[in-house]
C-alpha cells in the first residue's frame, strides 16, 4: 500500500501497488503493518479484505502514532506508541532514503522543509 510518495505527509488517497494473491475466504486474516499514522491505509485496507469474506481481520503494528488518528480503527496487537514526529531507519524510509539505520530515529525537518511545508 502505498499513502505517502516523497513526502512525510499522508496525501490521503491510498494506493494498492501489489494485492495478494491468496484467496481469503473463511481466513483469519492479520495485517501486519509497520506504523499506524492517520490509520487511513489500514482502515481502508481493512475494509477491502473484509468484503471478501474472511472470519476476521485483525491488525497488529510495531508503531502507533494516535494523535494522528483521522478515523476509528482498532489495533489488536501495538507494539509502541510514539509521538507526532516522522521517523525513518530500523525499515522506515523517507523518499526510498535511511532505511538502512539500525534504530528508530526522528527524521530532522531541515531534511524535508525546502521540499514541502513541515506542518
Ligand atoms: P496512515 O495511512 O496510517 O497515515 O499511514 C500509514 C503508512 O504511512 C505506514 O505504513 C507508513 O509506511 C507510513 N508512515 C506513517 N508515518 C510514518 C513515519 O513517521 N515515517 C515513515 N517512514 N513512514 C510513515
């Protein structure tokens, strides 16, 4: 799924780059997801495996960022809640960058900010 391109904002339209293959019918279904922010990707998402008839659908993230909620979704499983600040390394990017750094770090605004404006 893809909500981001090249900036730390979520644009709010949510695009499928690759749907998976198996059919889920009668399935428990977990979506394992790296970061909750605005929680559109998941609730969307969500509702998508949803309509094809699953047992259920539960979702479990390593982070959690709830004051960035814009709709109603539940975590099953959360791993830990973080503040508002955009963070790359341990498999997070920003624009395909610093992905490779070995912890969770805040990704500095001087970075993005002659890009797009911060917020
Ligand atoms: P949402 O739809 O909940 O706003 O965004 C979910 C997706 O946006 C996550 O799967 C994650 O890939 C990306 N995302 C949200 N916040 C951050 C962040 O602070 N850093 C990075 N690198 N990605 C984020």
């Amino acid at each position: 799924m893809s909500s981001y391109g090249n900036s730390t904002k979520s644009s709010g339209v949510v695009r499928i780059i690759k749907d998976i293959d198996i059919d889920i019918t009668n399935k428990h279904v977990l979506i394992v997801e790296d970061l909750v922010d605005t929680g559109l990707t998941l609730h969307y998402l969500k509702s998508m495996f949803e309509n094809r008839g699953p047992k259920d659908v539960k979702i479990c993230t390593a982070l959690d960022k709830p004051s960035r909620r814009k709709v109603d979704l539940k975590i099953d499983y959360e791993g830990i809640t973080i503040p508002d600040k955009f963070v790359v390394g341990y498999g997070l990017d920003f624009a395909g960058k610093y992905r490779n750094l070995p912890d969770v770090c805040v990704l500095h605004s001087s970075v993005y900010t002659d890009k797009e404006d911060a917020g």
